[in-house]
C-alpha cells in the first residue's frame, strides 16, 4: 500500500514524498482506524484525506463549513483529473440530487458537503445507498464545546456514523488545546484514541507584539517595511472600509472584506487580492480560512482576537511559502480594557437575559404558555429600539437562550432570493420589450429551474450571472426590471435572524440556565481572554513558545526572531547603527516641520534599528507621532 500511495501522489500531484505526518495519518485512516490529525496552517492537511480517497473503494465524503474552500478544492482536484463535488446552498435541487446519485453509482470519488448537509432528509436517504470510504471532518475543533469556534450543526455527524456503520472518520484540525483533542474524539465516537500531531512551530514565521498608539500609523509604517501581500486584521466591518481607504490615500493598494457584502462582492475582492491586483486585505475575521495564498509576507492584527487559537490560525495565514513572514499584533492599554468587557459583553447578566426573553414574548405578542414550535422572522434593530438594547448583548443573550432550550436562534437565516412567473409561457415568447439582459435572466432562468409558471422558486443570483455571461448587479437589477413590468415577481435575498420558540414561553422568573450553557462557558470564554491578554502583554518569554505551550507542545527552542527573542539579544536601538538613525531623524525634524514616517525608508540601517530607535525616542517623547507624522514637541 506504500507504494500505492506514492503512486498516487507522484501521478496527480507530482511530489516524490510525503511531508511530516502525512504518510502516518494516511496509513492509519487507510487501515480502518478513526484518527485525528493536528496540523497547523498550511501543513498539507488536504493532502492526508485526498490521497487514500483515491487508493480505497468508495466515497470520501469531506464535511466542511467553508464553500469557498469546497468550490476552490473541487476546481483544483478536477484539474487533476480527479472526480470531485461538492453540495452547497448555490446548487439547484435538481443539481444536488444529480451530484448524490453520481456518488450512488461511483462517479465521485471525493464529495464536499456543509455539516447543515446532514440534517438534510435527501441527503441522507441517498447516503444509505452510497459505498463510503471514510469521512472528513475538516475544522473538526468546531465539534468541540471546548473550543473557540463551537458549532451545533457538527454535532450531527455523530448521527451519520450511525448511519455508516465500520466507516472510519478522519478529523483534522490547525488548533487544538489537549482538552479539545480528547472532546473531539468522543464527541466524534471514536473507537479508541488515536492522534498524530506535527510541530505547531513556523520557524519561517516572526511573531511581533508592537506597543501603539496609532494603529493605523502603525500598520502603514509596517507595510512600507516588509514589502509583498499582506492581511490587516480590524474588528468591525466599518473598520474594515475605513482602514482600507486610509491605506489607499497612502498609496498601498487595499481593499477590504467582511461578512456583510454580498457573495458576488466578496468573490470580487477576493480576486483581486489572490491574484495581486490588491496587495492588502483589511478584513474582519470572515476572511482567510480555505483561502490559498502561500506569498502573504505580513498578517497585521489592529485589535485582540477573543482567544490565542484564533489569533493563531489567523496569524499563520502568513509565509505558507516558507519564506520569512511576520505575524504583528498591535496593542495598548486600552486592549485590556475591551478584552474584559467582551466576557460582559458575550455573557451578560442571568436577569439581563431573562429581560430580553420577555421583551421577545412582547415583540412577538407571545403569551405565557404559548409559542411553541412557532418561528418568527427577527428584526434586531427594531428590537433594540423598540427596548433600548445594543444588538452585541441581545445577540449573547439569545445564543444563551438558544443553549438552555428555550429558543431556536439563527443569526442570519439566509433566505435566498425568490422568482415566480407571473405571465404564461406563451406571453413570455412574445415580449419585445426587454433589454438583452433581460432576456438573457429569463432563458437562464427557464433553463436552470422548474415550475417558475406555478409556484415561488429559490433562486441563486450567482449563478444565474455565471450561466447568462453577466455580473451579478446586472442581474439584480434585470429582475428588479422585469418585477416592475409585471413579468415575475422577485423577492430579493436577505439575511433575516430567526427565532423559534422550542418550548411554550415561561414566566421569565422560572428560567433556569444549566452550567454548560452559561457559567462553565462564561469561565472557558474569560480563560481564553486571560490568555491572549497574557500573550499580548509578556515581554519575558519568546512568543513562539508561549503560543506552542498554550498548544500543549513544550519541546521547541526559543525561534530567534520574534520581538522578545530580539529584544534578549541586545535592543537594535542599542547598536552602532542607532546614532545613525538617530542622527538622521533629528536632521529631518530639524526643520520644526511634520515629516510623514515614509520619508525614513531612506535612512541605510536595517529595518528593525530604524523602528527600534524611533520607538525609543516617542517612549522618551523627544519625538512625537501623530496619523503616520512625526515631529518634535513645542
């Protein structure tokens, strides 16, 4: 079988060998054995499931939540000659169930699906007829109640092994504490422990924590130093675009991306920055996992992650190549501040919670002992009006609710958008007005969904752009055109949270919250806080091995080149070079003038002397620096 597996590898992709652990995870998944695989970012995860997919009779059916990731691995695997698909929200039912009996009759031999997949009632009729190799869990930590990433719908593919008697399962994860590697496999019902893990450890990857005032200086002054791609970490989507025009006003080409633009939007931006059009992407943390880009040289984080795994994940997005990339986390004092408030903030008070159940009973006009079963569309600006709630704790609130069984709570239901023909098929040949868009829109429509003439069909703008040759926009507003002219009837699609109620609604006072739902979780979220405020904040030890500790990995060596490491050797502001720098700056500001940052690029010392010294002279105030300026006090 070893040298089947070569085989494979070398034919499809090429290698001579296998990397790390992957020969190890593959002979044991192989062998019929459940097995867990911690590997970090860019380690060759894929690699470890879509080699035995090949070499074993069957299905490998990979259950992941990224699309993107799915769209993105099905395209390169068919480049290869690989048969593989995948299911997602963007495929007509006629295409879903195309794809299932393709596996049924052993024409895929990788199939993709979300964990939401598997509630699915025509997913899993078709699944007891399919022949499975094994199963994937990818970002298999969000399985775990232990973790930072939690996700109910994991917790279903507990029910499809039942289903899958003898199928072995395979996790892999890039984060991973040790009490998450044991929930993991329990919570997946493993037959007995079996875990491979590989080093955490990039010794390619320089970790920074950087003492700011001015982030957005900062982040500029660090981008003019290390040259080529680059990711910008903010924490609100309002940041994301203003942080992005700021660096383009500079001269860095940015664009930004958060989970607020539409699919066609993100696609867009997306693109661009894969393929260098832009060089930087400002993002809130909906952006990066399953995104393959090796040559980002710089991962910038403005503002604290809640927790040192995702900072982890985020942060080794950088030098997948294995060229030497930085990992930069600004902070200041005002970081601890925000840090603790987010425990108060995602776990308020029980009789906060319990005032918001009630004013849900009277937004819905629900009455004491009534409700259950009964979903509702959930408006969470006019909720907050209405009571005068901020929408971060009434979010918290009801995903607490959600946890002690009193709600079903979706934060964003995505109701994709709808079309009904509201003219005969005959009527509809003899129109004469539309525009060529239009047209196009309704024989892509004709063409890729049934029974528009009887009854409201789901439909996917994207796709519909894709097959008719146009962009999305043109579409969205060709059908707001053909709405008008009484063609069709076009809902558009929206992201509305939704509410059901599991229970009849309770007198408030009798809620009862368990431990799990709220105190255990309210202690594991203020842990993970304490952590990352512990890492932002310890200059004494290197950063690389503080975050490998938190891993449960205490074998590895100081890294050499992180800031503490750098600092234990001699402060570069201390060096010979220093007085030239410093020298330099003082002739600069001698003028009494501001002098943007930029005019020290041509200061000839290395890099981290220019930036050590003109840190040591803002620490001593005898320079000041003000929106990327820098100047002498009056």
């Amino acid at each position: 079988m070893q040298d089947k597996f070569d085989n494979i590898l070398q034919k499809y992709w090429g290698y001579a060998g296998f990397r790390g652990i992957q020969r190890e995870i593959i002979e044991s998944i192989s062998s019929g054995r459940d097995t867990l695989g911690l590997m970090p970012t860019g380690g060759g995860k894929s690699i470890t499931f879509q080699v035995p997919a090949l070499a074993m009779t069957g299905v490998c059916i990979v259950i992941t939540p990224l699309i993107a990731l799915m769209k993105d691995q099905v395209m390169n695997l068919r480049r290869r000659n690989i048969a593989a698909a995948a299911i997602h929200t963007g495929l007509t039912h006629d295409e879903i169930l195309a794809t299932l009996e393709n596996c049924v009759f052993g024409a895929v031999k990788i199939l993709y699906v979300s964990p939401e997949r598997l509630s699915s009632e025509l997913f899993c009729t078709k699944l007891r007829h399919i022949k499975v190799s094994f199963v994937t869990v990818d970002e298999a930590h969000c399985i775990s109640q232990w973790g930072y990433d939690f996700r109910p719908s994991y917790l279903r593919i507990a029910d499809i092994r039942a289903m899958l008697p003898g199928v072995p399962v395979l996790a892999l994860t890039a984060t991973a504490t040790p009490a998450v590697v044991d929930d993991i496999q329990d919570k997946l019902g493993f037959g007995s422990h079996n875990v491979f893990r590989m080093s955490f450890e990039r010794k390619n990857l320089a970790y920074v924590v950087r003492r700011s005032a001015d982030k957005e200086a900062e982040a500029l002054h660090i981008l003019q130093r290390v040259d080529g791609p680059a990711i910008v970490y903010v924490r609100s989507r309002a940041k994301a675009k203003e942080v992005a025009e700021y660096l383009a006003g500079q001269g860095i080409s940015a664009t930004y991306y958060h989970a607020g633009l539409d699919n066609a939007d993100k696609d867009a931006r997306q693109k661009a920055w894969v393929s260098d059009k832009a060089r930087v992407m400002v993002a809130t943390n909906a952006f990066g996992m399953g995104i393959d880009k090796p040559d980002v040289r710089t991962v910038i984080h403005t503002d604290c992650p809640d927790s040192l795994e995702a900072y982890f994940q985020e942060a080794g997005r950088a030098g997948r190549d294995g060229a030497k990339a930085y990992a930069v986390l600004l902070y200041n004092g005002a970081d601890s501040r925000k840090l603790a408030k987010r425990i108060d903030d995602n776990f308020p008070e029980k009789e906060y919670i319990r005032k918001v159940y009630e004013h849900l009973a009277y937004f819905f006009q629900v009455a004491e002992g009534y409700g259950e079963n009964i979903t509702f569309e959930f408006n969470i600006e006019k909720f907050c009006h209405t009571f005068k709630h901020f929408p971060l704790r009434v979010n918290s609130a009801l995903k607490i609710l959600d946890r002690a069984g009193y709600i079903d709570y979706a934060e964003e239901q995505d109701n994709a958008a709808r079309v009904m023909m509201t003219v005969t098929r005959d009527e509809l040949y003899r129109l004469t007005n539309n525009t060529p868009n239009e047209d196009k829109v309704i024989i892509t429509l004709l063409r890729s969904y049934g029974g528009l003439f009887s009854d409201f069909r789901f439909i996917d703008e994207g796709i519909v752009a894709q097959r008719a040759g146009l962009m999305q926009p043109q579409v969205h507003e060709a059908l707001k055109a053909l709405g008008r002219k009484r063609v069709l009837k076009f809902i558009p699609r929206r992201a509305t949270p939704v509410v059901r109620y599991r229970r009849r609604r309770e007198d408030p006072a009798r809620l009862v919250f368990p431990k799990d739902a709220y105190e255990e979780r309210r202690r594991q979220f203020a842990e993970r806080i304490g952590a990352m405020m512990r890492y932002a904040t310890n200059d004494d030890k290197c950063r690389s091995l503080q975050l490998l500790g938190y891993f449960g990995e205490d074998t590895a060596q100081p890294c050499g080149h992180c800031d503490v490491c750098l600092d234990s050797k001699g402060n570069p502001a201390d060096t010979a070079g220093a007085e030239e720098v410093r020298a330099a700056i003082e002739r600069l500001l001698g003028d009494g003038m501001r002098h943007h940052i930029t005019e020290l690029l041509g200061i000839k010392q290395p890099p981290e002397t220019v930036d050590a010294t003109l840190r040591r002279l803002i620490e001593e105030e005898h320079i000041y620096q003000e929106d990327g300026f820098i100047y002498k006090g009056h």
